[in-house]
C-alpha cells in the first residue's frame, strides 16, 4: 500500500502524517491529538486501515531580512 503523502479537500492542502492505522478508534485518537495541537485532521479509510492528513495554517509569515 503506497498512500497519497498530499491531500486536497475544500481547496486546502493536508498532508499525510505517515502512519497506517488498523482502526478507526486508533485513528481517531491520532486526530484528537493532532486537534489538540490546532492541526485541522481528516481521516481516509484506504482499504481496510485509516489514514490520518493533517494541516496547520501558519499564524506569521517569517521574512528574511
């Protein structure tokens, strides 16, 4: 199994997290996780296990003086 490393859904980019979950409640446990830290989370079920894809917005653009 060779998942998407990216995702687009709603125009915005998630990036998957590189683990292969063999249950929706181990899934579910990664998103509440990656909620926690302000990481908005979609799950993809892929055959029989579940895939988490994750993305932060950046709160500052950092600029090279």
């Amino acid at each position: 199994m060779s998942p998407d490393l990216a995702m687009v859904r709603d125009s915005k980019k998630f990036m998957w997290d590189g683990q292969l979950y063999p249950t929706k409640e181990d899934a579910s446990r990664a998103e509440e996780s990656y909620r926690k830290d302000n990481f908005e989370v979609q799950c993809v079920e892929e055959g029989q296990q579940f895939l988490v894809y994750t993305r932060r917005v950046a709160k500052e653009v950092a600029t090279a003086s």
